[in-house]
C-alpha cells in the first residue's frame, strides 16, 4: 500500500491545482467581438480517403464500358469482315456458276458428260449453300430494284404488274451484302 500512496503523492505534486476563477466575472470583463465567418472545416481524412475511392471507383466504371465497346465494336468489324470475303471469295466463283449453268442448259448426246457437269453443279452448289450464300431472281418473282436489275422492259397481259418475266443472270447474296444483282426482264 505504501507504494500506492506514494505514486498518489507524486502524482498531486506533477499536477498543480488550478486556481478556480469566477466565470460569471470573466464573462463581464472580455471584451465583445465580432463573430468571425465560419471557414470551410478541412476534410478529414476519412472524407477525404471516400472521395478517392468513388474516383477510383467512377474511372473503374468508365474503364469498364469502354472495353466492352471496344469488345463489341472489334467483334462487329470482325464479323462484317468475314462476311465481305466470303463475298468477294464467292465473286470470284460467279462466273464459274454462271458458265456451268449454260452448260447444263445446252442440248448433249454424251450423257455421262452431262451427268458429270450436273454433279459439279450441285457439289458447287452445295459449297455456296455452306457458306450463307442465297441465290435470287427467279422467274415470277416480284420485282425488288435493290436487288434486281432491269435491263429490259416487255408487255404482257398475263403477267402482274413489276414481275419478273426473265432471267438472264441470276442473283446473289451474303446475308444482307448483295454479291451480284439479278438481271431480268421485267414485264408491264
């Protein structure tokens, strides 16, 4: 106990008492100033460690819509991409198409000739087919200009108005991508 006692002391003497003054005294004598403006408090730290983190949190958010643009808008080209070779490539076969059908079209004895261009007819076909390719501008078929081209103009009662009365070269397309526009004769 005396060790508790001692520390009780020394603790009295470090801390001096404080000498007890009127406040009602003191209130009086002070002299009156004006009321300063309030100055904007600084930020504490916390406030200030938020703000950083919804900044940091906003640029994240912007980052992120931008590569998912970019994601979107590199996959659109890619596709729109593949989508004009397979037209050019298919282009470049056209003619092909176009020589195999006249053959087709003409009158032969060799029948194993005949036979042997219609297979390479259907196997190229087929190819087209595979590939997304449709063919357009058929006999019948209602006139459309974007995809048709008219390059002669007949009458003929029994036909509708702005049909297809022939064909002179058929038409294709990839998808919306028209690859070669139909030539026909139109009638009325």
């Amino acid at each position: 106990m005396d060790e508790k006692q001692n520390v009780e002391q020394t603790a009295e003497e470090v801390i001096p008492n404080e000498p007890q003054t009127d406040s009602a005294a003191e209130t009086d004598e002070a002299p009156q100033t004006e009321p300063q403006p309030e100055t904007p408090a600084e930020p504490s730290e916390l406030e200030k460690a938020q703000a950083a983190c919804a900044q940091e949190h906003d640029n994240y958010l912007r980052l992120a819509a931008e590569y998912d643009n970019f994601r979107k808008r590199s996959q659109k080209e890619k596709d729109n991409l593949y989508t004009q070779i397979r037209a050019e490539t298919v282009g470049k076969f056209l003619p092909v198409f176009d020589n195999l059908e006249r053959a087709l079209a003409q009158e032969t004895a060799d029948e194993a000739y005949k036979k042997g261009v219609e297979m390479t007819m259907t196997q190229l076909v087929e190819v087209m087919t595979k590939l997304g390719v449709e063919s357009f501008g058929e006999k019948g078929e209602a006139f459309d200009p974007s995809l048709h081209n008219a390059v002669m103009h007949t009458q003929d009662e029994t036909l509708g108005e702005n049909v297809i009365k022939e064909v002179f070269q058929k038409g294709f397309r990839v998808g919306d991508k028209v690859i070669r526009f139909a030539m026909v004769t139109v009638a009325n």
